[in-house]
C-alpha cells in the first residue's frame, strides 16, 4: 500500500528536469547581474539626493547646532564625502566582478571597448586604482587595458590599499578648498579621528571638543552675532572677535599649559586645519582638554 502511495505521488508531482532548474537559475543570475550593473548609474545619477541626508548626518553626529564647515567635519569625525565613498564602493565591486564572475568579467570587458557607455566613468575609476597601485600619481592619464589586467593577475585590492587610496583621493579633492594650503596634506584620517574622539570618550566632551575645532556654535559671541545679531562680537576680556582661533590662541582668560603644547604644532592662520593635520598623541590631547576650558564653563 506505501508503495502505491508513493507511485500515485509521484504521477501527481514529477520530478522537474535538472536543465529547467538550470535554465532559471541562469536567467536569475543574469538578471541578478544587470541590476548590479544598474545600481551603480543608478547611483552616480542620484547622488545629490543623498547630499542633504549627509549634511543631517554629519551634523547629528557632530552635536552641533548649526551646520559647521562640511569638509572640516568631515575630516574631523572620518567620515569621507559621498562622492568619494561611492568611488571605493564602485571600485571593490568592479574587482570582484572581474575576479568572481565570469558573466561579469565578460560583460565589464565588453563595456570597456563601448567608449560611449554610460558605464565607461565606473571603468576609468577601477583603471585610476590599478594606476595608484602601480605607484603613479598621474591618474588621469591612465591607459591601463583591464583584460590584460585580469590575465596578469593584478586586478586585486586589499583593506589596507583601499584605505591609502581613499585618503590620497580625500586629499585632492581637499586641495580644491581654498582655505586649505596645498602642503597640508593629511594621512590616516581615519586613524586621526579615532585619536580626537576616543571610543570611551563622553558625548559632551567630544561636542565641546569639535565646537572648538569649527567654531560654529552661539557659545562664541562672534559666531552668535552672526546668526542672531543682538550681542556684541567681542571678547569681554581682550576686546577681540571672540571666535574658536581666539580661544584657542589670545584669550587671557584661557591660557594654559594646553595652549603652549598646540601653538607647537599650530599656526595661528589656520588652527584648526593644522591641528588636524599633526597627529601627535600629546597635541591631539592638549587640544582635547583646552576644548573642556574653553568652552565646558559655557555650554
């Protein structure tokens, strides 16, 4: 009786074919890899919608209540511009796809002979990386052929690699801010961040300490003049534009052993562009325990 149970359930549910499963599993795949595909045009086409939500992010995790100098917080806090975030997205997903992925592989290499595709902009981007890699900085000028590439063996990237190139790339596009001299060149943001807010650092103490790195906050009475206009900009006790750089550098009323360890390091026409360049521990900690004088009283 088992036996014919099982024979009538098999004339009701027959096997399925190993080539229709196949068949399916293919066109899922290639769809699968179109969408891939699309997501990162997708993305370079609409990336000023994500602006505004970065602007709110930056401005959240910072504590502040007024937008400070965005490339200033971000160096700051570690966290690198959109535009540049997409960029090392777009170039560990093409590597993958040329290291992992036949179909991939084969479809990249075929948009990189369609000098007109859409996708050309995501390939010069992996042929800059490759570029990097080999040592040169001339990027732009990147004749690097990826199908030779890949039979070389030399299409790959590393946690470390990905990391460098993301601040040689931060960099430049630094250099394009006016207010930045082209020698303040800053390696291991992200290592430097880490220093000026500590894991168990508090939140209050991490504010305080970034108020005093931008300035854009209504505890300065140059900044508040600015925003609400009913107050007088200066300093009651020098009778100077009470900002962040007078706080840091002139004000009597803060001077300290913390102050004589950051003017070390510093210079007065760029403070805070040039403590965030100088990653000693004892400048990083000095600037930590001023930000607490200067400001914790206040705040």
């Amino acid at each position: 009786m088992l036996v014919c149970l099982v024979q009538d359930h098999s004339k009701l549910h027959p096997p399925q074919r190993p080539e229709c499963k196949f068949t399916q599993n293919a066109l899922q795949n290639s769809s699968t890899h179109k969408t891939s595909i699309c997501c990162s045009i997708w993305l370079k086409d609409n990336l000023d919608t994500f602006k505004d939500f970065y602007a709110r992010v930056l401005l959240k995790i910072s504590g502040s209540t007024h937008h400070p100098p965005r490339d200033l917080t971000s160096v700051a806090l570690g966290i690198p511009p959109l535009e540049i975030s997409y960029k090392m997205v777009t170039i560990k997903f093409i590597i993958k796809a040329l290291t992992s992925d036949p179909f991939m592989q084969g479809l990249i290499l075929q948009l990189e002979e369609a000098k007109a595709h859409r996708y050309q902009h995501h390939i010069d981007e992996i042929r800059k990386f490759l570029t990097w890699t080999r040592g040169s900085n001339e990027l732009n000028r990147s004749k690097i052929d990826l199908l030779t590439s890949v039979h070389n063996g030399v299409v790959s990237y590393s946690k470390v690699e990905i990391t460098r190139f993301m601040d040689f790339t931060w960099n430049k596009h630094l250099l394009l801010n006016p207010r930045i001299n082209p020698g303040e060149i800053l390696n291991n943001i992200d290592e430097r961040s880490k220093k000026l807010f500590p894991r168990y650092s508090s939140r209050s103490t991490d504010t305080k300490v970034m108020s005093l790195l931008h300035g854009h906050d209504i505890t300065f009475t140059a900044f508040k003049a600015r925003v609400a206009n009913n107050c007088d900009p200066q300093c009651p006790n020098c009778q100077m534009l009470d900002n962040n750089y007078h706080r840091i550098f002139s004000c009597p009323l803060y001077r300290c052993s913390y102050r004589e360890t950051i003017q070390e390091h510093s210079t007065s026409d760029q403070p805070c562009w040039s403590i965030l360049r100088d990653d000693s521990d004892d400048s990083i900690t000095a600037f930590r325990s001023l930000a607490q004088i200067a400001i914790g009283e206040l705040s």
